[in-house]
C-alpha cells in the first residue's frame, strides 16, 4: 500500500544518543547524548523512557510550541507492553497513540502521523522512538551482566531516542509519499541473524514503493535500509537481483554507519527503532538542509520477535515500511 502527500512536512527533529552511538562517527551532529547507560535512572527501563521525555522537550524548544499546543503524541519502543513510551506520555500530557513494530516503528509512526496531518485530522504530530541497549538485551536475549557470547553476525541495539515534527507548515522537508509493508516470514530461527530475518522484507516493500510510484532507484538520492547490519546489507543488495532484477543505486543501511564497525565492539552493526532515525534525523537531514541530498527513501525494518515464541522454535516474521522525503 502506497499513499502520497500534497502538504505533510517535517518541520524539525531532535535526536540523543548512548555512549556507544556518542562515539560513532555522526557524534557531533546529535542534539545529547549520555556516557553511561543510566542517564541518572535507577534502571535501564526508566532511562530508555527518559530518551522519549527529554527528545520530546528538546524537540518542543526547536519548533517553539508547548506540550500543550501537540495535537498527538506517537511514540513506540522496544519493551513490553510499550513500558517506556507509555510511562514518558504519562509524563508529557499529550494525546497518546503507541505503536509497535519492532525496528520498524519508526517509520510506522511517521506514516501515521502522514496520513492524519494530510487529511486534516490533526494539525501537528510528535512521533518519537526508543531503544536501550542493556533493557532489549535483558529482554529478548541475556542480561548484559551474563556476559553470554555471541555470533558475529549479530548486531548492537542502539541506544537512543528520536523525535519528530510534523505538520501542514512548509518549513523542513516534505514527505512525499509512504509505503506500508507485508509481513515476511522465511523460516529463519535465529534470534542473533537480524539482518537474514529482515532481508526480504525489506526488499520486497523497496520493490513495491518503486513499482507503485513508477521510480527508478537512481531516483533517489540515498534510499537507507534501518537495520540490517553489514551481512544483510549484503543480502539485500543480492536479494533484489537476483529476486527482482534491480540493481540498488545510492543504497546504504543505518545499521552499517551508526557505528565505527572496526573500532567499537559492536558485531555487525546497529539495530533497535532509535536505529534508523538517530542517523537519518541528523546525518541525512544535514546533508538535505544543505542542499547535499534532495530525495531520500528511509525504509525501516522489524524483526517481529517474541521471546516465547521463539523460545518455543518458531520462526521469526519481519515487516518493513518506507517513507519518501524530498526538500522543499
């Protein structure tokens, strides 16, 4: 499903980062960003709420608006139940919708936001994300302190988080078109192998975006996958030739360039839904204000993983969904 847009804007963005993203290589463009994974919390849960509160506060200073001036507040994270972002608009006071759809939450909530700004049902969004490395490692996998090994194809969730604002005000850059996407199931059991999981599904939403709008891929200037890491960066490339016979042009993948692969322990790269939007938020929008990129397609993607299915051998679905951005 692709829909397009006449008058959606993002007007601005905010982004604050952990200490492993703070030593990455977009450090300097991050509005905060923290040197230990507390934030002055008692717990890794309420530190990861309080990404959304403070990215929600920073973003509010940037567009000049109070709290109380926010039609809606969208906002997703990766624990249960959305424990982080329920407990953050509990705080905030703004009308609230949470969403989930893993690493792919946030392009989920900026098409949300999309579509009730262009069919005038609210006047402006706030769509925020979150991710804390040490919550979803405890939750999905082992606690950090188990110091449990893992393969090297596994990536690093990010620790961050990511607002934006949308309205009908011709101030930013404007969003030009979504596309919403399946869910894609290839047998894969592997909690570690993220990248495989959601390969192919964000191919095939790449493929339906460029075949519902009739574009190329040169298109774009950049088209950004959110989270697959080196060694589903690779598949994907291999996966839309040999699947759809397109050649990516001007393709790259947040999870590859959140971090200095190389230099930081970090496996195969980033994950978690402040992937994304920690690199397109502040390297790609830098890059579009000055003129440097003018058509980017952000397509995020979700590993749908539940612990106890998994746990009981199931295999592990994936969706991806893609939001097209041009400056104005």
């Amino acid at each position: 499903m692709t829909n397009k847009y006449d008058n959606v804007y993002i007007n601005d963005v905010s982004t604050i980062s952990g200490p492993y993203e703070a030593k990455g290589p977009f450090s300097k463009l991050y509005d905060k960003s923290y040197n230990d994974f507390y934030f002055g919390e008692k717990s890794f849960e309420t530190a990861e709420s309080k990404l959304i509160d403070e990215s929600v506060d920073i973003l509010l200073d940037k567009v000049d608006k109070t709290r109380f001036q926010i039609d809606l507040l969208i906002s997703g994270d990766l624990m249960n139940q959305l424990t982080s972002s329920n407990y953050a608009a509990s705080r905030l006071g703004i009308p609230f919708l949470g969403v989930y759809n893993a690493c792919a939450t946030s392009v989920e909530g900026l098409i949300i936001a999309s579509n009730m700004v262009e069919h005038k049902c609210v006047d402006n969004v706030i769509c925020s994300v979150a991710s804390h490395n040490n919550a979803a490692e405890k939750q999905f996998r082992y606690p950090v302190e188990y110091g449990g090994p893992k393969p090297c194809y596994t990536t690093f969730t990010t620790t961050g988080g990511c607002s934006a604002y949308l309205s009908r005000e011709k101030k930013g850059v404007r969003v030009d078109s979504s596309t919403i996407g399946t869910v894609v199931d290839m047998g894969i059991k592997d909690v570690y192998n993220m990248g495989a999981v959601m390969a192919a599904a964000c191919g095939d939403t790449i493929y339906k975006h460029l075949s519902n709008t009739k574009r190329e891929p040169g298109y774009y200037d950049l088209i950004l996958s959110g989270d697959l890491g080196i060694y589903g960066k690779k598949i994907l490339v291999e996966y839309m030739r040999t699947e759809y016979n397109i050649n990516l042009k001007n393709y790259d993948d947040a999870a590859s360039m959140i971090f200095d692969v190389d230099r930081q322990s970090v496996y195969a790269g980033g994950s978690g839904p402040a992937c994304l939007p920690l690199v397109a938020y502040s390297y790609v929008m830098e890059k579009m204000k000055h003129g440097e990129i003018n058509r980017v397609l952000l397509v995020a993607t979700g590993a749908l993983m539940n612990t106890t299915m998994v746990n009981q051998k199931l295999s592990i679905p994936s969706i991806a969904h893609a939001i097209s951005l041009e400056v104005i």
